[in-house]
C-alpha cells in the first residue's frame, strides 16, 4: 500500500507466511489548508447572514414605516397599532414553525443544495415585493408576505446542518460550525445597522428590503454553480481533500447509497436531545425576544432617531460576533491544545452563554431610566453571551446523530421557532407603553427564569456522544494479531470500511 498526499485508512487482513494476518488501521494525516470544504461553509456562512439580515430587518424598517418623521418623509407612513407590530414581526416565525422538520427531513433524505437555492431565491423575491403589499393591501398583506417569507426561511437551518455534516472534518467541526452559526449574529447585526442607515437615506425605508433580496438572487447564482451535497459530487474539489473529508467522516455501516431510515420513536424519547430542545427553546425565547423588541424598547425609553436607534440596536449583536469568533478559537485551543472533554466544554460555554444573560436581564429592569450606558452595557451583556450557544449546544445536535443532524435541528428550531412567535404576542399583550419600564420587567424577568431552567437541564442530562439510534452499530476498530491455521487469506470483501472518530 502507497501512502501519498493523504491517508488510506483501511481494515483488513494482511497474509503473512501463510499462517499470521494482521488488522491494521488509523494512519492520519493533515488536509489540504485551503480547499473547496471552505467554500462550502463561507456559503453557509453568507446564506445564514442574508436570510437572517432579510428576516430581521422589520424590526427597524418597522419603527420607519410608522413613522416618518425618524427617517425620510418622503416616504409614506402607515399607522400600525401595537398588536398590529408584533403580528408582523412574529409572522416570520408563523411561517418557520411549520417548515423546519420538512427542511430537516428533506436535506436528510436529497441533500441541501438545491433546497437552500430555492429558500435563499424565494427569500430575495418575496423581499423584493415586500414595499408593495403594504401599499396594495394594508398591514394584513404585509403580514402574509413575511408570513409566506417565513415558509421559506423555515427549511435553511436543517439544510445548512445538514449540509455542514457532510464537508465538515471532525477535527475541524467546532470551527466551520461556529463560523456557519455566526451568520446568524452577522445577520441580526445587519438587518438592524443596515436597515437604519437605509431608511434614513434617500432611498427610503423600501430599500431595507430591496438591496438584501437583490443580494440573496446573486447569491444564489454563485450557489448553483460551486455548491454540491457532498465531496463526492463536486466539480472543484481535489482528490486528496475529498479523501481527507470522506475518511475523517464518522461512518456506519450502511452500504453505500443507502439512507438509514429515520428513527422517529427514537429520537422524540431521546431524553439527550428532548433536553437539548427544550435549551434551544429557552434560549429562543431570550435572543429572538431581543432581536424583536430591542429597537422598540430604545425607541419607547429613549426616544432616538431612526438611524440612532438601529445603530444601537446593532451595537449588542456586533458585540456578540466578536464573541462568537472568541468562542470559536477558544473552544479550538482547548479541546486541541488542552485536551478538555467535548461535555466539560459544551457544558461550559452554554452556562456562559444561559446564565449570563439572565443575570443582564434581571439587572436591566433594576437599571435607572437615567442611566443610559448602564442599559445599554446591561443589553450588550444579554446579547453578546448568547453567541456561546453555537459550541454550547447548537452543535449538539451534530454530537447525538450525524445521520440527522439537519433533521433534529429542524425539530429544536421548530420548538425554537414557536418561542419567536409567542415572545411577541405576549409582549404585545403586556406592554401596552412602550415608554413604562415596569411592563418591561415582567417581560425580561420571566426571560431569565427560563434560561435557568433550560441550562440546569442541560448541565444534569445532556450528553455529547452519538446516539445508538444514528444508524447500524459501527463495526469497531482496533488493531490486533490473530492466528491463522488455513492459507493465504483472500482479500476483503467490498471497499475498505472508514475509521470512526472520536472528536479531537
């Protein structure tokens, strides 16, 4: 056997002198520095920023739309009432409820390309026209064209999980992951900065949703033609990365070609990844609770122009892209470097990313309305914390079940969904003056309560190691001598079968 640029990782019997046959195995090297598996997560990356830039938007261009005065007056103004708003900000989050296991269980089954081309396309559009239906029809065709966005969006979150098990080296894992999931706080981050400095500008508040769907429908030209499901069916990649990548993978034993079924009896009396939900959930209801309410919040206490207020609102979620870097690195240089077990580390940084935020919330509502930065450095801390969810937990749905990683997060973010539609209902019921603080404190005190919760859950029973339901149970590995009475020994059956990895 020739050992080159990469490693053939095999299983076998070797004949020696007849008589003795030696299994050997786990011979490991580096891949390729710079390849086409980074491609396919700086995709990842950019998908999650516009689909996310496009779903946050609204939470600005809202204040815009309802008033004028705070950005372009020459562009018209609609009266929304308060229970209005939060029907079109929560409608996004209609939409994704009903949407993420399809997205999940169709990655899973055909792969994610060609469904994150159409989501991301039909995002782009159904931005594109948004400025219209409320000119045609009123706040009610608004509120269908976000809900029918929200259908769209629904799906991306399980395809791009899906998508990331199939190019993501375990040793690389926390990595890409963390660098994928920054989308989200990428997004988030200019859906707000971006829709203020629109809206404030001669183009209007209409061009907060023009210019990210234009971008989306160039993104997804660029898709079509470098991305692909897997190493095996890409045009660009190099034979000795998609060795690297295919022999890295954690396999099963399922011949090739062939999907395991999926376990649902299994997965939804999982007590792990029900755990593991119901953390995602929690953390849902803080972080989309904030992404929503954070500009109406400013606008209600303080009063800020439109382009004062969006730049505000941004600032916690820049805060928390930084942090999500730090995350990244950090995680890296200790599982690398320090060899911390993956459950201490997951463990860990979700405490951080739960329980600080709680304690930022329970100090905002004691805040003085006086104290400016103290608000401000106490919504920071609640936003910029929540970035430790991508290695805290989000990648746990990875951890459990490879096989199904797009499909379980597809049932948590339908859970997680379910939180950004209810959070602003509720608000929308209890704060009735956006201008009374202590309307608010009911809101972020019942906040943190729940994150408690969903993180002491999590501490006590969840787990980080693959499922017994992922797939047939791996041959195991090893290596060893055996006696050998009989002749030469014939080669082994089929190709050979991948080592499987353990993380770091």
């Amino acid at each position: 056997m020739t050992i080159t640029s990469f490693s053939l990782v095999t299983k076998g019997w070797l004949p020696i002198d007849g008589a003795i046959k030696i299994r050997f195995h786990n011979i490991l090297f580096a891949g390729p520095a710079l390849g086409i598996r980074h491609l396919q997560v700086l995709f990842l990356f950019t998908c999650a920023t516009l689909v996310m830039l496009q779903q946050m938007n609204m939470s600005v261009a809202i204040v815009a739309i309802t008033n004028s005065n705070s950005s372009n007056l020459d562009y018209p103004e609609y009266h929304l009432t308060g229970q209005q708003k939060s029907y079109i900000l929560s409608s996004t989050f209609w939409g994704c409820c009903f949407t993420q296991l399809l997205g999940g269980y169709f990655s899973s089954r055909f792969g994610a390309k060609m469904l994150l081309f159409v989501i991301s396309l039909a995002t782009g559009l159904l931005s594109v026209v948004t400025p219209f239906s409320i000119a045609w029809g009123g706040w009610k065709l608004l509120f269908g064209v976000r809900l029918l966005q929200g259908l769209v969006m629904g799906g991306m979150w399980p395809c791009l999980y899906t998508h990331l098990a199939k190019w993501c080296p375990k040793k690389e894992q926390n990595r890409f992951g963390g660098i994928m999931t920054t989308g989200l706080d990428c997004g988030t981050a200019l859906g707000f900065a971006l829709s203020g400095v629109l809206s404030a500008s001669p183009l209007g508040w209409p061009s907060s949703f023009y210019v990210p769907g234009y971008v989306g429908i160039v993104w997804c030209l660029l898709w079509l033609r470098y991305g692909a499901n897997s190493p095996s069916e890409s045009l660009f990649i190099s034979l000795a990365e998609r060795k690297y990548i295919e022999l890295s993978l954690e396999q099963s034993n399922a011949p090739k070609g062939e999907i395991p079924p999926v376990p649902w009896r299994h997965i939804l009396t999982s007590r792990p990844f029900l755990v593991l939900a119901f953390c995602k959930m929690s953390q849902a209801c803080s972080f989309y609770t904030l992404m929503q309410q954070i500009p109406r919040y400013i606008h209600g206490i303080f009063r800020y122009s439109i382009w004062a207020n969006a730049l505000l609102s941004a600032l916690p979620f820049v805060i928390m892209l930084m942090f999500s870097y730090f995350f990244i690195f950090l995680a890296e240089y200790l599982t690398q470097r320090r060899n911390i077990p993956l459950p201490i580390l997951r463990k860990t940084i979700n405490s951080y990313a739960s329980w600080t935020p709680a304690i930022a919330l329970v100090a905002l509502t004691y805040v003085s309305d006086q104290n400016v930065a103290g608000i401000i450095c106490c919504l920071v801390a609640a936003v910029a914390a929540i970035s430790g969810q991508a290695i805290g937990c989000s990648l746990n749905h990875v951890d459990l079940a490879p096989n199904f990683a797009g499909l379980l997060f597809g049932i948590s973010n339908t859970l997680m969904s379910g939180a950004g539609v209810i959070s602003p209902l509720i608000i929308g019921f209890v704060v009735t003056n956006e201008s009374d603080r202590t309307q608010w404190r009911s809101v972020f005190l019942g906040i943190a309560a729940v994150l408690f919760v969903g993180n002491l859950l999590y501490l006590i029973f969840g787990e980080m190691t693959v499922q017994p339901w992922n797939g047939p149970k791996p041959v195991e590995t090893g290596t060893a001598v055996e006696n050998q009475t009989a002749g030469p020994m014939p080669a082994p059956d089929g190709p050979p079968s991948m080592e499987k990895f353990t993380y770091f």
